[in-house]
C-alpha cells in the first residue's frame, strides 16, 4: 500500500526517523551556538558595545546575532502547530 505521494511506510518511516535526527542535530548546534554567546559576552560588551557604532560593529552584531535567530526559526519550523480548538 502507498500513499498519494507513492511512499511505501517504510520510506515515509524512514523519512520521519531522518527528520527527527536533523532536528536533533540542529538542537544540539543551536544549544552550543547560544552556550559560547552566553560565555563570551562579557568579552563582547568590552570591545564591542563599549566602542563607537561603525560599519565593523554593525556587520559583527549582525553576523552574531543573525545566526542566532535564523537558528531559532529553523528549529520552531520544525514543530507542528496545532489549529485544532479543544473544549
């Protein structure tokens, strides 16, 4: 038996299984992500925030913290959203 895309369940079991390992793995990257900007902040507000704002300081803030929120997004995509009211 297939479904309408012509998956066997055992290519859509697969499929889920290689589904929840890449959440996983990007949890665990994004964990590590959010770990080193934890420690490293205090660095960062002494050479970074304590300086004046110029193209440098613009282009770390956005490469630092844009990897954070892509991150975030990537990992809340990941999980489904009920639209079902209970009660």
């Amino acid at each position: 038996m297939s479904d309408e895309l012509g998956l066997t369940p055992d290519e859509v079991i697969f499929l889920v299984s290689q589904n929840q390992i890449s959440v996983s793995i990007f949890t665990v990257a994004l964990t590590l992500v959010i770990y080193d900007t934890i420690l490293s902040f205090p660095n960062e507000v002494r050479c970074i925030w304590q300086r004046r704002f110029g193209t440098g300081t613009v282009l770390y803030l956005f490469i630092r913290y844009g990897t954070v929120f892509y991150m975030l997004l990537w990992l809340l995509q990941g999980f489904p959203i009920s639209t079902t009211v209970i009660g």
